[in-house]
C-alpha cells in the first residue's frame, strides 16, 4: 500500500489568525495565554483538516511563532548574545526576530532573507567560532507532546543539519562553519532521543540545500551527518529535499543509511525515472507530485501514470506527498466565492492539494472512494477546459508576442546622447531630488478603499477622494521642494495586487494569503491565462497629479519581472513567455502615460534579483529573458522620456552586467543601511547610467540628519560623475507616518542643496 503524508501545512491560518493574535499579543491588547490559545487551536485544526483529507502521517513541528529556522536556533541555544539576557523563551523568540530598543539600548534583530527562491523570509541564526549547541526546550517536542495527546499519527518535521548550517552566518571572527558540525550533530542527536523516548516511527529532516549546487566538502558533511543520526534514531530518517533536483547528490546519499527520500516531482520531473531506478527498492520514496509552490489543480491522471509504475516497483515503499511544504500556498480555494465557479475551480490550495495526494494514493492502492474517483473525472475535465477556453488563450496577445523584434527591446540612443536630450526638457538640478513612488497610506486611505469594497462608497466618490488625496500629496512634495514627484499611489492597495485587478488573465482571490515572514503575509494574483490590458491603469492618476504642478511628475509602474515572480502563474506557459505577455501590458502602459505628457516613468523591480534560480547553469537563461522583458516594457518611448527603476535592497554583485543591460536612465538602491556597499559593484563595473542613492533607511522611523547625508553624497561624488548621481530614500514611504516623512524628505532636500553649492 502506497502511502499519504504531507510536509508541512501553512501555520499563518485561513483567515491569517496568527496574524491578528502575533499582532495583538505585540501591542500589548492580548496575554500570552490567548496568544498560545491561538497557536494551539490552529495546530488541533491544521491536523484536524489533515486528518480528514485521508492523510497516513501528519507533519508536527511544521508551526512556528515567526519562523522554523529561527525556532530550531533559539531551541539549539543559537542565540546571539545581545538577545541572551530575555529569560523569558517567547519574549526572547520575538526579540531575535523583531529586535529589541529598551533605555539600555538597542538589541538588533537577526538578519532576515529569503527561503531559496520562494518568498517566504526566514532568520538567519548566528554563529560565532566557539558556537556551543545543547538542546533547551523545544517546540518540536512540545508540539509532538500535543498531537500524541491528541491520538495523531504524526511524522516530526525538522530542518536538517546541512540546510541549518547552510543558511547560517558566521559572526565575529571568520572560520569555517563546517567545523561546527560536530557540536550541531550533538545537538540534533539530544532530539532525536527525544523522539525516541516519545516511539516516534519515522522523522522527516528537511535538506533543501541538496536542490543547490553544493561543494563536496559539503556533502562529505551530508553523509557524515546521516550516517550518525540514522545510528541515533530509533525510528526511520526520511530525508526531504525541495526546490529543485538532487540526482547529482545521489551517490552520497546512498552512502547515509537513511531509510527514505522525498523528491521534488514537479520542480525536477525529469529526473523521477533514474531516482527510482536508483535508490534501493527496499528504501521509501516519496514523490512529491503534487505542486506545493503554485495553485492549480493537478493533472491526476498523469499523475496517477507516472507513479502506477513506481508503485508497481516498490509497494508499500512509495510515498506520495505535496512536492514541499504548503506553507508556500494559501489554505483553502473553496471559500473563495468571489472568483467565478469555473475559475475557482481550476485552483486547489493546501486543503484541496491534499485531497488530491489522498486521492492519487487511494487510486494506487485500488481503494478509490465515490470522492476520489469524481476528483479525477473533475481534473481530466478541467485539464481539457484549461486548454481550450478563450480566457486562457488570447490570439491577439500569442500574436504580439510573435511579432516582438530585437528593435523593440532598444532604445532609439544611446544613454550619453538621451541624457543631453533629457537635461534640456527636463531642466533639473545637479543632484536631482526625487522619491520612491509611495506616500504614507494613512488609516484614511484604507478606510475609503474599504468602504469602496463593502459598496458603502460609489466608485466616483472613491475616485474623488483619491484626487484630494494626490492634490494633497503634490501640494507637500511642493513644499518640500523636491524636484520630481509623484502621485504617491494612493490608489494601490499593494504594488503587484493593484495591476493584478486591472490586467485581463489575472484574478485577485479573496483569502489567498500567504505568510512571507513573521506576521507578514502577501497575496499573490493568480496568472492564469494570456495577459492583456484592457485599458490604462494609472494614467488617469499620473495625469491629474502632473495637471497640479510645473514640476516633473514621475508614473510609476510595477514592472514584469515584479509581477511575475510576486504572483502565482500558470504553468501552462513557460515564465519566460508569460513575462513577455506582461511586458508588453506594462510598455503600452509607458506608451499612454508618455503620450499623456508624462516625462519620466519608473518602472518597479524589485524582484528581479530575486527570481535567480537556485542552479548555476538555470541562472543566464533566467537573466536573459527577465533583463529582455524590462527591456521591452520600458524601451519604446522617445528619447526625451526618462525611464527610472527601483530594486529595493539586493546583492548586485553577480548581477550587475544585467542590470547595466536593464538600460534605465535612471536607478534607485539602497544605499544608507549597507553603509553604501551596494554601490561598489556599480563602481567596479563602471555602471554607465544614472544611479538614484538610497540615502535613508525608510524602515525605521528615525528622521535622518542632514550631515550623514551629505557626507554619503561627498562620498559617492568623489567616485561618480556628479551628473549621474541622484537624491531619494531607500525605498517607498507607505509604511510611514507623514510627520517623520516630512521632517526625512525636508533633511534630505537640505542636504541635495548643500551637496549642490559644493561642486
Ligand atoms: N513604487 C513602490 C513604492 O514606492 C516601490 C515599492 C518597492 O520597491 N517595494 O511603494
Ligand atoms: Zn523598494
């Protein structure tokens, strides 16, 4: 008998009550008591629904408070220093994740990035050269405690040794982090005896580092750590890899003695044939089939024909599982009424992907219920819908898409002859002040968008109040004597959400959020067709702003790439096309706001970077298409128009011959918070185009003083010609407050005019 199980369940909640109680219990409105309430009754109904869709094992340990990683640190005793005097485990859980500022000082929070390439955040545990490891109270204990008592049959999930290492920093003096493996080793090893005195069957450890390209030190690491944790382990050791493939990486861990593997069968589907063929038959594999990183219905009859004959080989020893942990989709696609029957039910989130996994292993066993059998009548009929319904293809758009040429992604000239162009329409300043695109999104602002939503507001009194508010916002920046403005996005609920409502082949859902870290969740729209734009989206708004002022007003569009890789999509289409189709709804909305007198358009990506994928050899591929897709919607204007780029924090080290071939005239970073490290890969590689310094922190409410402004800016004018150097925060102001954003913007306009007078 083939076997069910999963790999972890989205903790945050179907109506993110993790959220509402994390946020609470922070302001102080709820104790911890409630808040634990809160943990617990999500987990009994996580593992209730789990239970119900058929599962043979339930993920434990899959909850965590802010973050998995950082709850397996503090529970190794990973904790930095600054953070060792909180008694209190909890107290100290949050200031590790959220930093601490008391009267004795500051206490910072860990660094916080991406999980691979998903947009979940996790922490990154620190580790000094005498790291000591010893296991104190542990939250997978307590939760494994939990779901026993509740009768479950379980499964611990815990992130394994090689990925925790991995992922982590080393601090203070420099050394070898593999040299901590063996106090680690100890450490999991005092777990695992936990597991053992609680008769736990089997263990999942998640290694999703075996998806990267790994040195062989490292796996010398991988077989050294499995070959003592199997010995240790009374149970079995199943050892989940996601993300990615591992077929280079398995030779090493057929040398570990763990007795299962879990497998990725949607990210590397070429690979499932040689796997099984090459991992012993006596051994479990599991094979994740159903796609834990997006929201469609799966094809369970190609499905069911890729795995009949794995059953066929290894019986009791197949698993079958979502290909990684939910916690990268939203719950529940039943309760998303607002979509249209047909489309609703193309998706399957947590809840449904789990009835699909049940329902593949039942058709395997030959055990199919009245249920089971009607999913796969519903998915062979969904399949065939899919692919011929005309809101999936869009002749007009596959047509375009054909008749891009390498002309259309180009420039009419080249930068040096645009920028002299530029500097006689445009009239600006040395040292150009300008800002992100966001003002503040005051309780006003929501209040009236909700109230357009609930149908209390009509659209023209919600379109009349967004005026005011843009009238409002240019009458400030005027005051402020910034030199480009903006329309400051009232309008946009979020950056990618916001276009997600106005592009044809996207919907918006409901309750699709999902947690990108702490108590952070984001909402991706849902790509599922050909992507058209039906009409312009933000020219009314970038027109009637640049209608109240003499001064620049600069659009602002979220960019391709941004919208792809911040959105669910298809899988259909190769990303490459799908960018393009995006690409081209985004450069007719360039040609618009140009043709409406808009002189300078930014385009958004901050996620460019963030797409890169996890393999080496995937990763040109990726660049190219992604760099072509901006190029093509930013590069059909005239040569007098200014396009500008924002990219928010990143690592453009390996990237930036990308992002010189981007070609905007103008891009934002971050400059202020990495002490203007950012800046020397542009200064290495000689970055030909107009850089726009980040030179404040918008994250933190702390009003920048004047002089640390202009001692950035003396800095960078002594490594860049001052005409290509502009003046703006760090990033968007909707988070902030319009007091301290004031006081910032009047300190840095202060400190562009200083800088001014000294060349
Ligand atoms: N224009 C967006 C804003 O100002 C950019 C946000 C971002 O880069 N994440 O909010
Ligand atoms: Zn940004």
């Amino acid at each position: 008998m083939a076997l069910a199980h999963n790999l972890g369940f989205p903790r945050i909640g179907a109506q993110r009550q993790l959220k509402q109680s994390l946020e609470a219990f922070w302001r102080g409105d709820i104790s911890q008591t409630e808040l634990q309430q809160t943990g617990a009754a999500l987990r009994h109904q996580h593992w209730q629904w789990q239970q119900q869709a058929g599962l043979d094992l339930l993920p434990v340990g899959d909850f965590a408070w802010y973050d998995h990683v950082l709850q397996l640190a503090q529970s190794f005793g990973v904790v930095p220093s600054r953070h060792q005097s909180i008694e209190q485990p909890l107290a100290q859980l949050f200031a590790m994740a959220r930093g601490t500022s008391n009267d004795t000082g500051n206490a910072a929070a860990l660094e916080m990035t991406k999980w691979f390439d998903t947009n979940y955040h996790y922490l990154v545990p620190e580790l000094e050269i005498d790291q000591g490891f010893s296991l104190q109270s542990s939250s997978l204990i307590e939760q494994v405690d939990e779901a026993l008592e509740q009768g479950l049959d379980i499964k611990p999930v815990v992130v394994g040794p090689v990925t925790f290492l991995w992922l982590s920093k080393c601090v203070g003096e420099q050394f070898d982090k593999l040299a901590l493996l063996p106090q680690l080793l100890n450490a999991y090893s005092q777990l695992l005896q936990q597991l053992n005195q609680r008769r736990c069957g089997w263990v999942q450890i998640d290694e999703p580092v075996l998806s990267l390209d790994l040195p062989e030190s490292w796996l010398h690491a991988l077989v050294t750590s499995y070959q003592q944790l199997t010995a240790e382990f009374e149970g079995r050791v199943l050892v989940a890899n996601y993300f990615g493939g591992l077929a280079d990486k398995l030779t090493w861990l057929n040398q570990t003695g763990v007795a299962g593997l879990h497998i990725d069968a949607v990210r590397a589907a070429d690979e499932v044939q040689a796997i099984a063929i090459q991992w012993p038959a006596d051994k479990v594999l599991s094979i994740g089939v159903v796609d834990g990183r997006n929201v469609w219905r799966a094809d369970l009859s190609a499905a069911l024909t890729l795995l009949t004959p794995l059953h066929e080989q290894r019986g009791d020893n197949l698993w079958i599982a979502p290909s990684c942990s939910l916690l990268h989709v939203p719950v529940d696609s039943d309760v998303e009424l607002e979509l249209d029957d047909e489309l609703r039910g193309w998706l399957a989130f947590a809840r449904q992907k789990l009835s699909e996994v049940v329902a593949l292993t039942r058709a395997l066993n030959g055990c199919q219920s009245f249920t089971d059998r009607a999913l796969f009548t519903d998915s062979d009929q969904i399949q065939r819908q899919r692919a011929h319904s005309s809101r999936v293809l869009n002749l007009a758009v596959r047509q375009r898409c054909h008749s891009v040429l390498p002309e259309h992604l180009q420039r009419q000239s080249r930068f040096g002859q645009r920028q002299l162009i530029q500097a006689d329409v445009l009239k600006l300043p040395k040292l150009p002040t300008t800002t992100i695109g966001s003002f503040p999104q005051t309780a006003a602002i929501r209040q009236n968008r909700a109230a357009l939503k609930n149908g209390k507001l009509s659209q023209p009194d919600y379109d009349a109040f967004i005026e005011a508010e843009i009238a409002d916002e240019i009458k400030r920046q005027q005051q402020l004597d910034l030199d480009v403005l903006v329309h400051g996005e009232p309008e946009r609920n979020d950056m990618v959400e916001y276009f997600g409502e106005h592009l044809q082949g996207v919907a918006v859902s409901q309750y699709g959020w999902v947690q990108s870290y702490g108590s952070r969740c984001v909402k991706p729209p849902l790509v599922y067709g050909d992507v058209a734009r039906p009409q312009a989206m933000t020219v009314r708004w970038s027109k009637y702003a640049q209608s109240l002022t003499d001064k620049p007003v600069k659009g602002m569009l979220t960019g391709p790439v941004t919208l792809l890789n911040w959105s669910f999509i298809r899988s259909d289409l190769p990303r490459a096309e799908v960018a393009q189709q995006l690409a081209l709804a985004v450069r007719d909305e360039v040609a618009d706001l140009e043709q409406a007198g808009i002189q300078i358009i930014q385009i958004d990506e901050p996620a460019l970077r963030e797409g890169l994928p996890l393999r080496q050899r995937d990763q040109q591929d990726y660049l190219q298409w992604a760099v072509g897709a901006f190029r093509l919607s930013a590069n059909g204007v005239a040569d007098s128009t200014q396009i500008h780029t924002h990219m928010c924090y990143c690592e453009f080290e390996d990237v930036i011959e990308s992002i010189a071939t981007l070609d905007a005239d103008v891009i934002s970073i971050e400059a202020s918070r990495s002490d203007m490290t950012l800046l020397s890969s542009f200064i290495d590689y000689d970055y030909p185009n107009a850089i726009g310094l980040g030179l404040y922190d918008i994250h933190s409410p702390n009003v920048p003083e004047v002089a640390a402004m202009v001692a950035d800016l003396q800095r960078a004018k002594q490594t860049f010609p001052v005409e290509q150097i502009w003046v703006n925060p760090d990033c968007g102001l909707k988070t902030r407050g319009w007091p301290e954003t004031e006081a910032a913007l009047a300190n840095m306009v202060a400190a562009a005019k200083q800088s001014r007078t000294a060349i």
